[in-house]
C-alpha cells in the first residue's frame, strides 16, 4: 500500500504491544510450602485488585463488600522492571502460616504482548487501512490484489489475505440485488403485459430500459463516479423511469387510434402530446436530484439518474415513435 501512488497513510488495525508480568513457577518451591498456582492466584487477587467478600444491605440496594491487600498500591504507570520488583516483594501467607515472598515460588519475567487481539468471522484479523486519493476503490483494490499474488501463494497453511471495507461491503449489497432480481425482473414483465395486452407492445416497452444507461455512463465520466452499488440502484429505478414514458406513448397512440386517426398521425400526434409532459417530469426529476450529489454516498446514484432521465427521456421521444412505425410497417 505504501508503494502505490493513489493511497494515503496506510496503517495497521492493532495498536503497540504492551508489556506484561508473567510467573514461571518453581514447582518445587510450591511443594514445599504447600502452595498451588490456583491459590497463588487467590492471594494475587485479592492483593492487587482486591476479592468480593460478601454482600451488605444499604436500604433497598445491596453493596459489594471488596477486600483488598496492601499490595494494590502498585503504580500501573511505572516502569516493567519497577512493577517487576513490586510485584515481586508481595508477600503469600502458606497453609502453615508463615509467609514467603512472592519470588521465592516464581519467576517474574516481563513479556510483551497484544493489548487487543481482533476477530473477524471468529478467526484472529489484523486489517491493514489506507485511504483513497485520485482513484477508485475498485481499481486500487484490483491493483494491490495482483501485487499480493505471490505473498497469499506463499502464506503458511492456516493464514490468508480477504478484501475487506467498502468493496466487501458492495459485494455483499450486489449479491443481494441479484437473489432479488428473477423476481423483479418476473413482476415486472407480469404488469407490464396487463397493461399494454399485447407482446409487442411489452417488447417495446422491455427494450427501451436500457436507452438510459447512454446518458449515466456520460454523467459517471464526466463528474468521475463509481459505478458501485448505489449507480446499480441508479440504473434499475432509470429503467423503470423510461419504460414509464414508453407506456405513456404507446397508450396515446393507441387512443388517438381509437379517435379514428391514420397511424402516421397517430404516432406523431402521440409524441408531440405527450411531449411536454413527459420532458416536465424529467426535468422535475434532475432538478429534485442535483441536491443529492454532494452526498459522499447517494452522490453515484444521483449521477446516474441525472445523466439518465436527461438523455434518455430526449432519446425515448425519438425512439420510440421510429420503433412503433417500424414494428408495424407504417410508412
């Protein structure tokens, strides 16, 4: 990450390794004093932290009664090597009586460990973070990914290297979008065919849903947008939009035929009818949406349907009237 051009301050999830006391028990010593570790903990307990004693009644709520050693005096924000020797003057009473210090038994030695340790799908996680600058996720993510080739081919058995954040995100929000789209897709034709009755009528309405995705791509290069999750969202609502207008026009025509005129004039009537509606209501709707491109999320969306509605409403007034005469050999 820090060799590429386009990432900014790279760093891992996990903060600094923190020191920590440990006890290499002298067995022996144990023995002979009658000690055992789970007891040595006991006493350690209650020294430093202090133990849970019993309950006391304080009117209606119930106080914790907490003993606690000489020994929790010990400064956390002292050196290893000064906790170290603290720790180790503590004194631990046997089943005899007698005390011995705390060395006698063990050894304390400083070790370093992780403060936190992560968990991502119940496995141990470290992420390595970068911010994106001049670039797309999508594209720096394919690009680190490739230069990664070798060092996922050589990791130990057990170790592996997964694309997380906002592209793991999208895929999974994508994933969703396809489950759902057989469906969408089925009802979609379903209304489509009660509302026009006829196949070719539904063909012409199913073809014009993708004149749309002229005028998104020209929006997404020229203000430099993802084509993400949110642009799919964009692209399914666009088609709706457009194959709107296409039902419009097609059920002018079909009245200015039932009004008994010629269907050369009925398709040029229709389209010169249904105009100004038809351009009013796309402009309403990229007025409506401009607000929403300076959102850092929704922006992608805003943009496809801007460049969408715009183009495409302009294109489906004169594609439309051609298709119909074509379909059915008007002159």
């Amino acid at each position: 990450m820090q060799k590429h051009p386009n990432t900014i301050a790279p760093h891992l999830e996990w903060s600094e390794r923190v020191h920590a006391l440990k006890l290499n028990w002298r067995d022996a010593e144990l023995a002979k004093h009658g000690l055992t570790p789970a007891g040595v903990a006991q006493q350690l307990q209650l020294q430093l932290d202090g133990q849970r004693i019993t309950q006391l009644r304080d009117g209606l709520r119930t106080v914790p009664l907490t003993a606690i050693g000489s020994a929790s005096g010990i400064d956390h924000s002292q050196q290893a090597a000064q906790q170290r020797d603290a720790l180790s003057r503590i004194e631990l009473r046997t089943q005899s009586g007698n005390v011995v210090p705390l060395q006698q038994v063990a050894d304390i030695k400083v070790e370093f460990e992780d403060p936190v340790l992560k968990r991502y799908n119940r496995q141990l996680s470290l992420a390595v973070n970068s911010e994106i600058e001049g670039a797309q996720p999508k594209d720096i993510t394919e690009a680190l990914w490739a230069d990664l080739q070798q060092v996922r081919a050589d990791m130990p058995y057990q170790y592996d290297v997964q694309i997380s954040g906002t592209e793991e995100q999208s895929a999974k929000a994508q994933g969703s979008i396809r489950a759902s789209m057989p469906l969408m897709v089925a009802l979609m034709l379903i209304f489509v065919m009660l509302q026009m009755r006829s196949f070719s009528g539904t063909f012409m309405v199913i073809v014009t849903a993708p004149l749309g995705l002229i005028g998104a791509v020209i929006a997404l290069l020229l203000f430099n947008q993802p084509f993400g999750f949110v642009s799919t969202l964009g692209l399914i609502g666009l088609a709706g939009i457009l194959m709107r207008n296409t039902l419009i026009l097609t059920q002018q025509v079909s009245d200015n035929l039932a009004d008994g005129m010629s269907q050369r004039k009925a398709i040029i009537e229709a389209a010169v009818q249904r105009a100004r509606p038809v351009l009013l209501t796309a402009l309403a709707a990229v007025l409506a949406f401009i607000p929403l491109t300076l959102d850092s999320f929704w922006g992608p969306l805003a943009y496809v349907l801007i460049g969408g509605v715009s183009v495409g409403t302009i294109i489906t007034l004169l594609f439309v009237p051609a298709l119909y005469a074509l379909w059915y050999r008007v002159s």
